[in-house]
C-alpha cells in the first residue's frame, strides 16, 4: 500500500555559473591579437512541475536535498562554456510552494500555487555564468586583463503543500459516514470499520449524475474540537478543505459510540472551520443528517433541522447503508457544484507560460531588492541577490576587475541609499564576506559610466537602472 504525503520540506540548489575566460588571440602574423575569452555557461535550475498523475508528495519524503548540474568554464577563441542540465521536481495538482526561513522552517512567502497540469515554477535558478573579458573592452580600456568569475548558486529551503483538488468535501465527527458515503455514490474504495478515525488520509472520489453531470469529492479524515489548534491531525485535514467550493457536513444522527448531541456536533465542526480559515465558515454547506435507517432518530432529525435552517443551510436526511435521500443528494450537490463553477473566477484560464512569466516577475523584483541594515555603531549590512551576485562573481586579486564593481556600485546608486539610510564617510559597510570603507564621491566619474555603458550589454545595463531597491 503506496504511502500518503501531503507535506514535505526540501532544499534546493541550482548548479553553479562557469567562469569567464581571460585571454588573448594568439595566432601567427597577428602579433596584437585582442581578447577572445569566451562566456562560462550557466548553471542548471530546479524547476517544481506538476504532473496529474501523483496524488502525494511521497517521492520527497526520504529524500530532501536536490541540486541541478553546474555549467561549464569558457574557454579561449570566444569559445562559450556548456549550460548545466535542469532538474525538474514532479509533484501532483494542488502544491503549493513556499519559502522557508533557514533558521526557524517557518514560511516566509508563497512562491506558486500549481493547480493545472504542466505548470510549473523556478525554485532554484542556476548560477550566472562569468563573462570572458571580450566583454570589458572600450574605447579606454583595449586589453582588460580580467573575467567574471562564475556565480555560485544558492541552496535554500522551501516548502511543498498538497491542497486536494476537489469539488466537494466531506467533513464531519469522526464515524459519521463519510467514507461510507464516498464508497456509495463514487468509485472510490476507502477503508470502512466501525471505530474512530478509520480514515487517516483524505480519499478523492469522482461522482457521476444520472443526467451527465459530475463532480470530485473528498472523504476528508474526522475532525474534532481543537483541530484548528493543531489537536489531532486538524492542520494537516484542515488543509485539504481549503480548495473546496462546497462543504456537505455529515452528521451521525445516533451520536456514535460517545453517544453526542447531533446539534453539538454540527455547531463544533463550523466552530473549527471558522476559526481555521473564516472563509471556510462562509462557505456554501449541504447539512446531511447520515444513519436515519437507525431506530429512534425521528426527534434528533427535528431537532437538527431546526437548527440548519434557522442558519439558512440547506438540509438532507440520508443513510449512506441503504441509500435512502442519496440520489436527491447527489442531484442538488451537482447542481450547486455547477453553479459554483460558472460563478468562479480563478486563473485557471491562463497559460502556463502567462502563470510561470508572473511567479518569475516575481522573482526578478526580489532578486532586485537592496536591504541596508545597521550592524552595529558604524557597520552596515548590505543584501540583496543581485548586488551579492556582483560581489561574488568579482576577482579580488584584479585591480581592474575591483574597479569595475565600484562602476557597477555606481550605477546602482549604492552611495545614494547608503547616504539616505545614515550611512556617513569612514562607515564600514559589509557585503557577504567583503568589507568597505564608505567615501562620498565629489562628482560622478563620467568618463568611468562612459566606459561601462560601453562595456555592459544593454539588457544588464537596464536592469541595474531599475534597481531601486529599499534601504
């Protein structure tokens, strides 16, 4: 019996970037041959991709760590170094993927939401290959005896969460009926015992009308008080009713083996939706009253019915043992289920290349944010993807390739935020692993921004203008 996972952590890692090339054309009768060095490639990524065929995130429980493959080193005579292979992470309709905090495992943001089949998301992009110092020549600088060193790539943690894709869920007490139900009116062959908690992971069953009309709905496993709290298993239930647009709330009229008040039941269960999610409180609810072929339920059907419609649900008796009020149902719960769904406005009519272009828009204006944090007295840390990414790719042992990045700080208006966070001349200003002393500049050095629009391709060049970031 194949194992149910709907929540796993995992840590992710593109490949890192190849480095440039630094060097020279070398060939007879060409006795001032100028730089050839080529690009290093880039590093592979690894992509999170929906495949409807897996219904758990089982294939990430015992493993946990993935990284993608590193490009490769450029090379002389222009020669550009190979691009690291992808890695694609397949997991089923429904996961959503967050960013964990390193430190605490706590989400931090949500990266995607992937509900249609193909979908899929960059989690961990590869490194940025160096540029070959065929780059950096200007009409100043003929023979820059530097490269870019490839950009490591950054391994962190993210979350996986598989949210069932249903139309409809069943929620209750635990030996209400539910699964009993979903065995009746679907195909579906959950485990049916008379005890408590039978069910342990949500089961999906396809549902088809006399007239055509079908829907999916979910066995979810037994609820009880304090679930939204985390008792019991709560969270790890709660979850899959969240994609729901229609709750049937199940009901054992006999009050089961505690023998409980059917009116209590039904007021501890919304009880628990709304303080999990108050959205889920509000959402449209079939009341079922199950195990009406048991003796003696005439009063305690009154006595609920009374109750749900003065709430202004609507109300079925039922018995999922002899069939009895199912097939009126399964009618009005197909009718409300396509009515839910010509109302519903969701983004399931984009593409996947529209979902992937807005996530990795996404991912770009993060990449281009600048923090600046003060350390202590007269220390300051700055962060951000980007610049960080400048930092790492520099030579430090190269004069010219260290002022190059001061060009590259420059146009970033670095000094303008440091200056606007507090930052004064003589500061000390941390990168990474780097430090610098902070010196105000007395003007700009045009002829240095001359050189590095020259230098830089058009496209790096606008995305660094863009970068504001946020001091």
């Amino acid at each position: 019996m194949s194992t149910f996972t709907d929540m796993s952590h995992i840590n992710v890692r593109g490949g890192d970037g190849g480095a440039g090339c630094m060097s020279f054309r070398r060939e007879a009768f060409v006795p001032k041959g100028g730089p050839d060095g080529g690009d290093g490639g880039n590093g592979g990524s690894v992509i999170i991709r929906t495949d409807p065929q897996l219904s758990s995130l089982i294939d990430y429980r015992y493993k946990h760590h993935f990284k993608a493959e590193r490009g490769t080193h450029g090379q002389g005579a222009r020669k550009r170094g190979r691009d690291g292979n992808d890695l694609i992470l397949r997991v089923p309709l429904g996961t959503v993927v967050r960013e964990l905090d390193p430190e605490t495992q706590k989400p931090l943001y949500e990266i995607a939401d992937l509900t249609q089949p193909g979908d899929q998301v960059v989690v961990a992009p590869g490194g940025v290959g160096g540029k070959g110092n065929i780059h950096f020549v200007t009409s100043v600088r003929r023979a820059p005896a530097f490269a870019e060193k490839g950009e490591p790539a950054i391994d962190h943690w993210i979350e996986l969460e598989m949210k069932l894709m249903a139309d409809v869920a069943l929620v209750g007490m635990p030996s209400v009926g539910k699964s009993s139900l979903i065995a009746r009116i679907s195909a579906a062959r959950p485990k049916v015992a008379d005890y408590p908690f039978t069910t342990l992971v949500p089961n999906l069953g396809v549902v088809r009308t006399r007239d055509g009309r079908s829907f999916v709905a979910a066995d979810v496993p037994g609820l009880i008080e304090g679930a939204s709290e985390g008792r019991g298993l709560g969270h790890q239930f709660l979850r899959h009713i969240e994609r729901t647009a229609l709750i049937l709330h199940l009901i054992d009229l006999t009050g089961g083996y505690e023998d409980r008040d059917p009116v209590q039941d039904y007021r501890a269960i919304n009880a628990e939706l709304d303080a999990y999610a108050h959205e889920l409180a509000e959402r449209p609810q079939i009341v079922v009253a199950n195990k009406c072929d048991m003796p003696d339920t005439d009063v305690a059907v009154e006595v609920l019915r009374e109750v749900v419609e003065q709430d202004g649900r609507e109300f079925f008796v039922i018995s999922a043992v002899t069939g009895e009020g199912i097939d009126r149902l399964v009618s009005e719960t197909a009718r409300q289920v396509a009515e839910l769904r010509s109302q519903a406005t969701f983004e399931l009519d984009k593409s996947h290349e529209e979902l992937a272009a807005v996530w990795e828009h996404r991912r770009a204006q993060r990449d281009r944010q600048i923090t600046i944090k003060r350390e202590d007295g007269h220390a300051w840390r700055v962060s951000g993807t980007n610049i960080e990414r400048m930092v790492v790719q520099t030579d430090w042992e190269n004069d010219e390739a260290v002022d190059y990045l001061q060009h590259r700080f420059q146009r970033l208006r670095l000094e303008d935020l440091l200056t606007k966070a507090g930052c004064t001349p003589g500061d000390e200003v941390r990168i990474l692993g780097y430090a610098f002393t902070f010196e105000v500049q007395n003007g700009s050095n045009d002829t240095a921004e001359a050189e590095d629009e020259e230098a830089l391709p058009f496209e790096e060049a606008a995305e660094e203008d863009s970068s504001d970031g946020d001091a």
